[in-house]
C-alpha cells in the first residue's frame, strides 16, 4: 500500500477495500526498512498515527463521511508545527520546544483525513543552505544517489515521498524549497501563490517577522502524482482569520479558451513561454532537454508554446531578492548563527558577502522595486498565463556545495534562480518529473502561472505527467 498514491489511498479507505489502520502498518514498515538508509524521517509518530488510523476506521464502521483524504500518511517539515511534538527547527536549542497546537496546514489535512506520521529533516533553522542536513539530525541522503543532494531546504519530505515512506509531505518554500528537492528526488510540488495558503509565521513567539518572511514564505505540498498534488491544493487553499494574507480566491478560475461549443474548446489555445536558461547564465543539457521535453508535451496537448529570450528583469529581481532577506537577517544574525552549529552558518555567511544588508532608505527603496518587478511579471503573465523553465539549471550537485566556497554558494544560487524570482513575485509554480538524464538521475521542470491561476499550472502538469510519466516511488540506490 505504501506504493499506491494520495488519491488511490483515500478511495480505498473510503470504500472499506483497506482500513486506514493497515495503510499507516505498510508506511511505518516502509520506514523501519528504507528511513536508516536516507535519514528523512526525523521524528516518528507511529503510536499518533496508528490512534488516528483506529479512529478513521471507526468512523467508516459508524457510517460516519470520511475525509478526501481518509488515511493518507504525510511527513511535516521541522518548521512546521504537530500539537504535542517538539518543533525543533534541526537545531537542539529547541528539541524541547512542544508545539501547543497544529499549524493551519497540517489541521486542514488533518480535517480531510490525512494522518501525520513523522517530521521530516530540513537544514538547521533553514538557514544553513541548500542541502538537507539539520544539527540535530544529520544529513539527508538523496535515494537515487547518495553523492547528489536531495536538495532543500524540505528535502526530508522529498524523499520521504520519493520512498515511499508518505504519500504527501508539506514543506514551504521562498526560493524553492520545495521545487529543488521534487526535481531532485524525481517527485512533484506545488509552490502556491502568496496569500493561496493561510499559514502563521510567528513561529517562535507572538511578534511576526519582517516582509520577507511574511510574503516570501509559503507553505506546499509534494506528492507522487499531479493528481495528489490537486487533492492537497484544495484542502490547503482558503482564507483563515489568523492569517490577514490568505485570499478566498476561487480555486479554479475561467478557461483560457473562452468557453466552449459542444464540448470543444473555442478560441486559441492556452500560451506557454518557454525558456530554458533564464537570464542566460547557462542551462546544462540535460535541463534543457527535459524543458524540451516537456514543451513537446504541451504541444501534443493542444498548447501554443513559444521560446521567449527571457523573463522580466531577473537579474535585478535577484539582487532584490537577496537584499531584502539580508537586510531582513541582518539584526538578529549574530544570535541566530549560534544556533546553527559548526559551518551552519556559512550559507549566509556568503550570500551575505555576495549581497550585503541595505540601510532604512535602501529598504524603502527596495519595496518599491518589488512592486514595480512584479508589475512587469503580471504584464508577462497576460500575454503568456504559463511560463515553462528549469527548476535547477544543473543536475543535482554534491551535498553542501553551495557552504563550501564563495564559488560554489554563487553556482547554486544562480542555477536555482527562477525558483527565487518567482517566488518573489509571488506567483504560484508547479514542478513536476519528465523523466531521468544519461546518469540516472531525476530531471523535472517548473510551470509558473498568473498569481491564483495554480488550476493551469496542475493542469499544465498534468499533461506533462500523462506523456512522460512518473518516477517514484523508488528503493533507495537500486
């Protein structure tokens, strides 16, 4: 059972064809054999799980209507919030830290049904890089190479979902951290739009962060399939009176086609730019096979897809991008960085040198560029409502390249580059697998669309999936 996807897992719950009892026994299973190889499960709920799992089976024997997703088991990054489980962050600080109630993601899958089996590894207080290793846990290995990273910073539910260990994980994501492990670990994430997901970023007491935190940082599913990943977007979507950011944007929205005629569409079909190596720093050739790949899919699927030279402004959305988390980083680093433990802080440490904290003026300054960045992104976005390109514009690189050297902090940053400028125009993205590169290794790409239109990024993705394909779930380095 731990092989079947989100969907499949509820449908059978639901129908009485397995109990959710014996949906959580094959996962925790499938953790005992796979996890002490990969290190992506850090704490194991299994007595919770298996409590929640009796109680969804009593409800189904009482005639009680069971969740859309009725005994799915899913990982929750460190960050994130389990009434009654430490929120440790990956740092041992805070391994004591008991979280006094759910985060709102992980209640609104809990109130559809899913059940939360373990926390999943991040790097420590998200900070200290790219790579999934946290102080307190160690490092994460990527299951289909355990030289390559399974990237970050929600790289534990990566593979956790790759595995087979869950059929969901929830990460977050400001720049990719849920994007790069899906690429990675051959699986698929949904970045949504900014104020598409409620969620609560005061995470350590009852002030909120800074701008960047507020709404850089959203949380997102990874799943299996394109199809897992819409269930957990119509649970995770809507309003909530904690959160003022939250939208009630419909889910879906208009069709692109302008209606339709006996069931046939009218009108032109769906516009797609298509570009393989933003900003026109290098792609290597793999990515940009597997960005070809996909447009060729797309194209089958009745999509007019155009190569464009490139996307608003990412260079200068770059530097802004990194100026407002370093300024915003900047008074509380010199504690923060005691929390990370030996060369946890040499992430920032670079990005910081790279791109130095701006004053009160530049700050202002830099709140304007923002608006007016992604003024030109919304442009964009009207004439294509879907752009195709690279999540990581390199095949998956060696564990904590991007602390090892001011070069290699640079090289990581520049090939994860859309996933930082969307998500700082924050439109929504969803990545999605297209198959493996001649070293056997995941290659996936990103589909960006306008601010809460995710509907044509799944749907767009799902065309994707349905010609190339799915990768996972898989054993680890067979």
């Amino acid at each position: 059972m731990w092989k079947l996807p989100a969907t499949a897992i509820a449908a059978a719950v639901r129908s009485g064809q397995v109990s959710a009892r014996e949906v959580v026994d094959a996962h925790l299973a499938r953790i005992a054999e796979v996890n002490p190889q990969v290190n992506a499960v850090t704490q194991l709920l299994a007595d919770r799980a298996r409590a929640a799992a009796r109680e969804t089976d009593r409800a189904r024997a009482a005639g009680e209507r069971l969740g859309p997703l009725a005994g799915v088991p899913f990982t929750v990054k460190e960050c994130t919030r389990i009434e009654g489980v430490p929120t440790t962050f990956g740092t041992p600080r805070f391994r004591e830290l008991i979280a006094p109630a759910d985060a709102i993601p992980v209640a609104r899958l809990r109130a559809a049904g899913a059940i939360p089996i373990g926390h999943s590894n991040m790097p420590t207080l998200i900070l200290a890089g790219m790579h999934t290793r946290s102080e307190l846990y160690g490092d994460t290995r990527n299951p289909w190479d355990a030289t390559r990273t399974p990237g970050g910073s929600s790289g534990g539910d990566g593979v956790a979902v790759a595995t087979g260990m869950a059929a969901l994980g929830l990460g977050n994501d400001s720049g990719g951290s849920v994007r790069v492990p899906a690429a990675f670990c051959g699986v698929a994430a949904l970045k949504p739009t900014t104020g598409r997901f409620a969620a609560d970023q005061r995470m350590l007491g009852p002030d909120d962060p800074g701008p960047a935190s507020q709404l850089l940082v959203t949380d997102g599913p990874l799943a299996r399939t394109v199809a897992d990943l819409r269930l957990a977007y119509e649970t995770l979507a809507g309003p909530d009176p904690r959160d003022p950011r939250a939208v009630p944007a419909p889910l879906y929205g208009e069709p692109l086609y302008g209606g339709t005629l006996h069931g046939e569409p009218l009108g032109n079909p769906p516009r797609v730019a298509m570009v393989a190596d933003p900003g026109g720093h290098g792609v290597h050739p793999a990515v940009r096979r597997a960005v070809e790949a996909a447009a060729e899919a797309l194209r089958d699927a009745g999509y007019q897809v155009d190569e464009v030279p490139d996307v608003p402004r990412l260079d200068e959305a770059l530097r802004a991008y990194h100026r407002l988390t370093n300024t915003e980083f900047a008074p509380s680093w010199p504690a923060v960085r005691q929390l990370l433990g030996e060369g946890g802080d040499r992430y920032i440490e670079l990005t910081m040198r790279h791109t130095p904290p701006v004053d009160a003026a530049g700050l202002i300054g830099l709140m304007g560029t923002w608006m007016n960045i992604r003024r030109s992104w919304t442009e964009f976005l009207d004439t294509y409502p879907l752009l195709l390109g690279p999540v990581f514009t390199e095949p998956p690189v060696e564990p904590g390249l991007e602390s090892r050297d001011q070069a290699g902090r640079d090289r990581v940053a520049s090939a994860m580059r859309l996933c930082s400028v969307t998500s700082f125009v924050g439109v929504p993205a969803v990545a999605v697998p297209t198959g493996l590169d001649p070293d056997g290794l995941p290659t996936g790409v990103q589909l960006v669309g306008r601010p809460f239109r995710e509907d044509l990024c799944l749907a767009a993705a799902q065309h994707v999936e349905d010609r190339l394909g799915t990768l996972t779930p898989i054993d680890p380095w067979v």
